[in-house]
C-alpha cells in the first residue's frame, strides 16, 4: 500500500516507531501510561467536538481538558465541530461560540455547522466563510431533519465547494440501539451520496462515523471527492481492512472525542500490525494534511487504486504503543479476557477451520495487550447453531471441540454454549464438558436458536446443575432503545430477576445491557451480578459511572476479539479516571476470582 507520495527513508521511519512508541522502550517506574510521553509524531484528528454531549457528561468535555488529552496521544491538530450545533437552532451563535473557544487554543481548527433545513442558512455559511474564515463546515442530516436528496443540501454543497471549504457529513453519532428513547434518530442513508457528489464538482466531502455496508462503501470509494474518518470502523484488523478497500488518500483518522474515548480510535489503526509505517503515517497525519490543505481535489491522486506490493509487505511495522500504558504496566495488571468471540456463530463447516483462523487473527492484538487468558465459548452440539450437520459432527466428535484449548492450553479458557430451549441436551453437556472437564462454566446466548429469555422456568435447573458443578454462568444481555429486536433476548432486568431466584450462584452480565446507564442501574442492587465490559462502542464515562455504582470488583473485563477491537476494549478500562487498583481487579483479579472460587 505504499505510493511515491507517502515514502521516507529508514531513520524518518525510526524516529516515529521509536516516538510513538516511546513507553515501550523505556522503563516504567510507576504506573504512568504512554500518554505521559507524547510521540513525535503529529498526528491530526478529524473528529471532535467541543462542549457538552446533549444527553450526559463526559469525561473529557471540558476544552482545555480534552486538549491536554489529545496532546498527551501525540494529537496536534484536532478539527472541532461543536456539540451545541446538533440540537441548537441559533447556528449563528454555535459557530461564534465556537470560533471565540478554539482561538485560545491553537491545536483546535474550528469546523462550523450549517443547517439547511433553517431558514437564512446562506447567512450562515458566509459567516463561516467571511467572518469566521474557517476551513471546512459539519453537517447533521438525520439530526436536522433533512435527507441527501434534499436540493437545499445540493445547493449548499455547491456553494461550500465554490467558497473552497472542505465539508464533513457525520453518518452518526451514536449507537442506534442506545439512543435516549425520546430522540432515535436513524443513521444517515448515504445511498444518494455518489449521485450527489457527480453533480458537485471539486467536491470535498468526508464522512464521520459511518458505518455502512461493504457494498455502499465501495460505491462511495468511486467518487473522488468521498474521505472517511476511522471513529466507528469496528474489529481488529479493521481500519487496515478499510484502508485496503479505498483508493489512496481517503482514510483520516477521527476519533469522535470526547463522546468516544481518543486512546480507542488511536490503538485500532496500529493494534492489528497490519498497516506498514508509511499507511500508518498517511492515516495519522498526511491524508489530513492533504484534504485540509487542496483548494480543489487532485484528481489522478484520488482515483488511484493502492496496490500493496511484495516489497511493501516485507515493511516492518513499527511497534506502537500510543494510546495504551506501557507493556510493564500492561503485564502487571495479568489481563484475563472473559469475552473472547472467534467465530462465535459458527466455528466452520469442519467443526473449528474458522475457529482457529479467528483466534489466529486475533494474536496481535492480544500480544499488544498483553493477555494471559481468554475465555471463549464453544458450540458443543447441542442446537445452538441452525446448522444441522455441525451440530451432529460437534456431538458425535468432541475431540474436534477441544482442539483449541489443546494447541493454547496456556492462553484459553472455555465455558461451552448452553441450549435452554433444550433442557435435557444441556443437562447432558453439563455433565461431559463441565463436570468431566475441561471447560469452566457455560453462555447463555442472545440470538439464534438457543437464545430463550432468562426469566423462563427451563433456567432453573440449568442454574441448579450448573452451580453443583460451581460453573461460571455469562448470561447476553442487551437493552435496545425501541425494545427487543427478537423475542429470545434477555435484559438485565430480567438477568436480575433470574439472579433474585438463585442468590447464592453469580452470573454475568454480558455487555453490561450495551446501554450501560440503565443497565448499571437495573443490576444495581443485585450483589451476585457481575457487569462485563465489552460489545459497544467505546463511549466515554462508562467505567467511571459502573465504578461508582457497583465498585469495581462487580466488573469484569471483556475484549469481544476478533470482532470488536483491542483499542475500543482495552481503553474502556485502560483510559479510565479510576485507580490502578480498581483497574486490575477489573482486567484481570475479579474473573481469576470468580473461576478459582469455582475449583474451591
């Protein structure tokens, strides 16, 4: 994936493997992070914001304090939008607010917002452009009510690119399915959008947290004028994934802080090892560089097809370390992974091909986090698949079910998946998997032909056998904004109710109920649940608000690996502001607890 453009020489590329990675190389006497070491290297962030989310604080919503965060990951420049022009209609006053901000901090670019749904946007625009002279507008379709078919939109396109603005249309903001109830508002239908950038010539248009489907993103790669931002771009290897697929030039990493946590979108672009030093360098830094600094987009540059040669998959990787403590503090906190998914619907035709090539895929990340253990869940033939020849190959060769746990006896865990839609197959694998051994306790899972409500009476002596067997019991749990999209899935209110009927066995509570604020609040005072970390976005404030209401030895850490990734896992823990102490029994002390009280 190298190109002419984006090549430098040998100490060039040592100087920022070396900066960047600054923590790794020298000796860390306490528990300070990478980020007390600034890198050299200046990387640009597309997407953040400023002032306070609408919906609940975070974290880093204070300028001066996000600044200092962002300077601390080696972020010199971040392109800011402002919160304030999502919902507020006196856009005049957002962009003054925000231009008067970022004028005593000159990291900050400001990004104006113009809404065309409002009456006099044109005013606003020249505001930008004149007044305010800044570089580039924000736009928030589905939150200001219009769609890209809308020709207000079309003229405001053509207008933004004769004034020589670059324009940013954020997808999303958040997670549709935790959306506060009152305000769902679905992600942006990018369908029209090549159509409408062919009638915009010299468009420059850069799409925020998106995350569309294969086949629309390769639709969108042949316009020239379409860039993205990294902040929602999902799994391990993803963002090299999503480098490969664009033509040159068109990835810029974008954090969408402080709403998301900026160490997360950082360690996703390196956590795979994927991207050689030159992509890494054009993703963190050139490609904004260009975008921000074209007049008019370089045609020949922006169609090119990137092609990743022999010579360049020969490139070392440097080794990072941005954005994550340091590998001293990481081996001291002994990660212990309880939510580890490699082809969790379906493990391959043969029984574990796709298995052991997902956990394959996983080991960068896992080296780069440093972790002693992970637990996975197995399918064991029971009809927790809709394949009916796996399912017969699982029970009739159960060799073919260990096979992972016998080639990394010293890195996996297992806890089988439970069918509670079939009692009596369950019972029966309790007794060959948990009491004969070797796996440690059993999921309950939340889709597909197993997924049955927790509440319902065939639990009961599941829970019973399981706890004479002392099993470890994790339990899917979600709470959708809009209800339930199928009638298997459990809450953790129902997890609680479940949990009242069996106080003295513990159980899991996986996702935390992905939207975490109610589910924290709805396990609250069931002292025999425990919250796991993993399968949402990285949205900040999260720890901190289930520290406060459980303590942090009723949470344990998952990574959801190979789906999820490493930084929007790691960080969620990592990034913190909680104690090293409540940190490691989190990441690691709290799960070894749970699974040696279990051999007790």
């Amino acid at each position: 994936m190298n190109s002419p453009d984006c090549e430098f020489n040998r100490r060039e590329f040592l100087t920022i493997a070396s900066a960047v990675s600054l923590t790794a190389s020298v000796r860390i006497k306490s528990t300070l992070s990478a980020e007390n070491q600034p890198p050299v290297l200046k990387i640009i962030d597309t997407n953040v914001s400023l002032f306070q989310w609408p919906f609940r604080r975070v974290p880093l919503d204070g300028t001066q304090t996000l600044v200092k965060k962002l300077q601390a990951l080696g972020i010199e420049q971040a392109w800011a939008g402002s919160y304030e022009g999502i919902l507020h209609r006196d856009i005049t006053s957002v962009n003054q607010r925000l231009t008067d901000e970022c004028r005593d901090f000159p990291q900050l670019t400001p990004i104006g917002t113009i809404n065309p749904s409002l009456p006099g946007w044109e005013h606003d625009l020249q505001q930008c452009i004149q007044k305010h002279q800044i570089p580039g507008i924000r736009l928030h379709p589905n939150y200001h009510g219009y769609t890209l078919t809308d020709p207000r939109l079309l003229a405001l396109l053509k207008q933004a690119t004769t004034a020589g603005l670059f324009v940013q249309l954020a997808a999303s903001l958040e997670d549709i399915r935790t959306q506060h109830q009152s305000l769902q508002v679905p992600d942006v239908d990018l369908t029209p959008l090549p159509d409408l950038a062919a009638k915009v010539p010299g468009l420059r248009l850069q799409l925020l947290n998106t995350k569309a489907r294969p086949d629309l993103i390769n639709k969108l790669s042949q316009a020239p004028g379409i860039f993205f931002d990294t902040a929602r771009v999902e799994s391990t290897d993803g963002v090299p994934s999503f480098v490969e697929r664009l033509p040159a030039g068109r990835v810029l990493f974008g954090s969408h802080a402080p709403f998301l946590i900026p160490e997360a979108a950082l360690v996703r672009v390196y956590e795979s090892s994927i991207l050689d030093s030159a992509d890494l360098r054009s993703v963190l830094t050139d490609n904004a560089t260009q975008f921000l600094s074209a007049s008019k987009p370089n045609q020949d540059s922006a169609v090119k097809i990137k092609v990743k040669t022999q010579d360049s998959k020969k490139t070392t990787p440097p080794r990072l370390a941005a954005g994550l403590p340091g590998n001293e503090v990481l081996e001291g906190y002994r990660i212990w992974d309880s939510y580890f998914t490699p082809a969790h619907s379906h493990p391959g035709r043969d029984g574990s091909s796709s298995l052991i090539a997902e956990i394959e895929r996983a080991m960068p990340a896992i080296n780069i986090g440093k972790f002693e253990k992970l637990c996975y869940f197995p399918h064991v033939g029971i009809g927790t698949t809709t394949d009916r020849e796996l399912e017969q190959k699982l029970k009739s060769h159960p060799e073919i079910i260990e096979k992972p746990l016998k080639r990394w006896p010293d890195l996996l865990l297992g806890m089988i998946q439970l069918n509670a839609n079939n009692v009596t197959a369950s019972l029966e694998a309790l007794n060959r998997w948990l009491q004969d051994g070797p796996m440690r306790g059993v999921y309950f899972p939340g889709g597909g032909p197993a997924a049955l409500t927790c509440t319902h009476r065939n639990f009961d002596p599941l829970i019973e056998r399981i706890a004479e067997l002392n099993g470890v019991i994790m339990q899917h749990t979600w709470f959708i904004t809009g209800g339930k999209k199928s009638p298997g899935m459990s809450t953790p209110t129902e997890l609680a109710v479940l949990a009242k009927r069996f106080p003295q066995q513990k159980f899991i509570c996986a996702h935390s109920g992905g939207e975490w604020e109610r589910g924290i609040r709805a396990v609250r005072d069931s002292e025999n649940i425990l919250v796991e970390t993993s399968g949402f976005d990285p949205t900040a404030g999260f720890i901190e608000m289930a520290v406060r209401e459980l303590g942090a030895n009723r949470i344990i850490f998952g990574s959801h690996l190979p789906s999820r990734s490493l930084g929007t896992e790691l960080c969620k823990v990592t990034a913190a502001q909680i104690s090293e102490a409540d940190k490691s029994l989190i990441l690691g002390t709290n799960f070894r607890q749970l699974l040696t009280a279990e051999t007790d």
